[in-house]
C-alpha cells in the first residue's frame, strides 16, 4: 500500500534509496522506452520545475543537454518552439530559466519581492541611473514592437569584442527590463533572446495567463516554492529545499512542520543524515516502492554542469559522494578536469566524467578526456551502456565520429572503440 500519514512519518531508507527517490523525481532512474514527443518537453519542465538556461555551447547549450539526458534524442527546434508558442516562459529562479507557462505568474511576483537577487539588484540601479535611455528604449519597443539586442549596433571601445563584460548598453538595458517585468523573451532567433512587452508576451501564453497568480501573498508564493522543490527533488531534507528557487531565508524544519501535518509533505529517515528528510506526497507511492526494492536504477546519461542534479554542488556531493566544479571560467593551466565537463550518471551513480566538444562542421565529435571514478577495471555493463550513450550523444550532435582523447582507466580506450566497432547505440 502507499505510504501516507503516519506511517510515512517512521519510514525509514537508505541513502542508495534516497538516490534512486531523487533520480525517479528528475526523470533520470530509467530510460525512455519511446521516441520523444513534443509535449513530454514541455511535461518534462513542469516536472523539474525549471530548466536552467545557459549559453555555452561547445557542446549542445545546457538547456538541450538537460532535457536530452531525460528524453533522449529530440529535435531542438522544440525548446524554441515550446517558447514561441508560450507553452514556456524565461524568468529568474535558480538563475536565468525556462518554466511552464502555467507557473511564470507566480515567479513574476516572487522575483519583484526579492530584492536581494544580484539581476533585480542591478537593475534597480541602472534604472537610477540611466532613466531617460531606459524609458527611451521601452518607449520604442512599445511604438515598433519587439527587438534583439543584435538590433543595435556595437559601439566604442569594446565593439568587435564578444562577452557579457563588453555588451552593448541597449543590451544591458533590455536585460534590466527584463529584470524588472517590463519586458519578457517572446522567442530565441539562434538562441538569441527577442524581447516584446511583458502584457504581449503574457496574453499569448498556453494556458492563458491567470493574473490572480502573479498577486499571492509572499507566505503563500513561498510555501508554493518549498512544495515545488521537494516534488522535484524527490527527497531532500530542509537544508538543500532553499536553494532550487533561490529561497531566503533558509527553510527550516519548524517552517515544514504544518506541511507535514496537513499531509503535503511526508518524513522520512535517510540513514546517515542527522536531519529528517522530507518527501512530496506526490511521490508516496515511489517511497513505498524504493523500499520494498522495486525501483531500479538503470538509466546511463550525461549530465549538465546545469543539471537540477547537478548545480547545488553540496547536495551533490552528499548525495552522490562526486565533487565537481565548473572549470571553464578557470584558467587553463589550472584546470583539472576541463573546459566544460559532464557528469556521467550510470545506474544511479555518478561514475565518472567527460570534457568534449563537438566540430559540427567536421561532423566530428572530440572526447578530449574521459575519466572514471574510482575504478580500475570497469565492468562490461558499464562499458557497453557508456559506449551506446556517447554515440547516441554524438549522433544527436550530428558528429557521430568520434575521436577519443585521455582516458582513464588505462584500457577503457580499447574497449569504447571496441564496442563502437560493435555498433554501440
């Protein structure tokens, strides 16, 4: 029977338990079993909550890689559409992100009261300081409907260089407007934001805007984020529950008790934490099943730097045990692992990772290094699942070369080419 009530209250799990919990919520514990269709993209954010936007793209941008690692193989033209067609919003949360339409409301009235958000914070003072340009140029958006950055010409000392420290100021005030609500993305041209009127881009959201969402009290919009967070993380205990919607102050656990008697929340024992871990009730049904032995861990993947898994660095490394750092904004000598490197989830575990890097014209995809944690001689389940994984990975890239670069353990190498030889994938 499914836990509930009290009797969730006494449950008590391991942590290899609690890991496969938190993978069944991220939709990573096992592959899909069918091609991939355009509304499981939009389901698949309603289910994470947010989808961290970011535009690195020596591989596929990490919007695309994080949906990848859960759907599979899928048009990336869908993301874009899924914006275009005001199935999806941006807005800030964790950080910059996708959200379903059906939540944009609520994060639009959340991110007026905080304050203390870097973007909102500096929006507030160019607004102060650059008023007459700002208006000027919300004026025009108004008169001529919506822009790119790329709309207006680069000029002065930075013109010709590329990065956030040189942009241009009409592109630092669209950003400041869209800090502030005034503005929203409509669509991307090549990823590239199209910002129009916050009141256009909300009348044309699917399912229609609701404003009565975008004006609840601040108690209840973060009782709403604590809720949410915990459905997506599967298990967690109050600690790590702040930081996915970038909550302040720290939820405690006084602050979860009347979720918990009301039945929202459940509690749990993950042994060898010192806190309670705190679980939706949404996923009552996947607690009793982690602990009677029936949910399997069987999926192999390659995970974002900005994967929800992935970017609460302490959650990972107590959940995971895998220490990772971003390193592509360390200089190159000081690097350890590389440039951009993905986390290797297999069978939930997080076993290793890869720094790549794909030559789309070549058709080329460059392993620039591959290394496996803690382990010698790896069995032939892994290799042949990671050897299917990177050539799915690669073809999805249209690269499906694959050239390989430092691997470790010694010997891994051979068997890859081996199994690609084979047709892995």
């Amino acid at each position: 029977m499914p836990l509930s009530g009290a009797s969730a209250n006494h449950a008590t799990i391991t942590l290899a338990q609690a890991r496969r919990l938190q993978l069944a919520a991220q939709g990573l514990l096992q592959p899909v079993k069918r091609l991939a269709r355009r509304q499981d993209l939009v389901a698949m954010v309603e289910r994470m909550r947010l989808l961290q936007i970011d535009t690195i793209q020596v591989i596929a941008r990490s919007p695309y890689l994080v949906l990848h690692a859960r759907l599979g193989a899928f048009p990336m033209a869908w993301l874009d559409e899924a914006l275009a067609q005001g199935r999806l919003a941006e807005c800030w949360a964790h950080e910059a992100c996708f959200v379903a339409a059906s939540d944009i409301g609520l994060h639009r009235s959340a991110f007026a009261h905080r304050r203390h958000h870097w973007a909102y914070r500096n929006a507030e003072r160019m607004y102060r300081e650059q008023r007459t340009d700002m208006d000027r140029l919300l004026a025009g958006i108004r008169r001529n409907g919506p822009v790119r950055a790329a709309d207006f010409s680069r000029q002065g000392e930075h013109a010709g260089t590329p990065g956030w420290w040189a942009w241009k100021p009409e592109k630092r005030w669209l950003e400041a407007w869209f800090a502030l609500g005034k503005l929203m993305v409509s669509r991307r041209e090549r990823f590239q934001r199209v910002y129009d009127l916050a009141e256009t881009v909300l009348a044309g959201l699917d399912p229609a805007f609701d404003p009565a969402t975008a004006h609840l009290p601040a108690t209840l919009q973060r009782q709403r984020f604590i809720v949410d967070s915990v459905r997506a993380l599967g298990v967690s205990p109050a600690a790590w529950i702040a930081d996915y919607h970038r909550l302040r102050p720290a939820v405690t656990e006084q602050e979860l008790a009347p979720l918990l008697a009301s039945g929202e929340l459940l509690e749990v024992s993950v042994q060898g934490w010192t806190s309670p871990g705190y679980v939706h009730r949404d996923h009552a049904d996947r607690l009793a099943s982690v602990r009677r032995g029936h949910l399997r861990a069987t999926h192999t993947a390659l995970l974002s730097p900005f994967d929800p898994l992935v970017w609460d660095r302490v959650r990972l490394r107590a959940m995971f045990d895998f220490d990772y750092a971003l390193e592509c904004y360390t200089p190159q000598a000081r690097r350890r692992h590389g440039y951009f490197v993905l986390p290797i989830l297999h069978r939930g575990a997080l076993v290793g990772r890869m720094d790549a890097k794909a030559h789309r014209r070549e058709g080329l995809f460059e392993i620039k290094s591959l290394r496996l944690e803690s382990m010698p001689a790896p069995d032939a389940v892994l290799v042949k699942a990671l050897a299917a994984t990177i050539a799915r990975f690669a073809g999805w890239h249209d690269t499906p070369e694959i050239l390989l670069g430092r691997v470790q353990p010694a010997g891994l190498a051979k068997l890859l080419r081996a199994a690609w030889r084979a047709g892995a994938g």
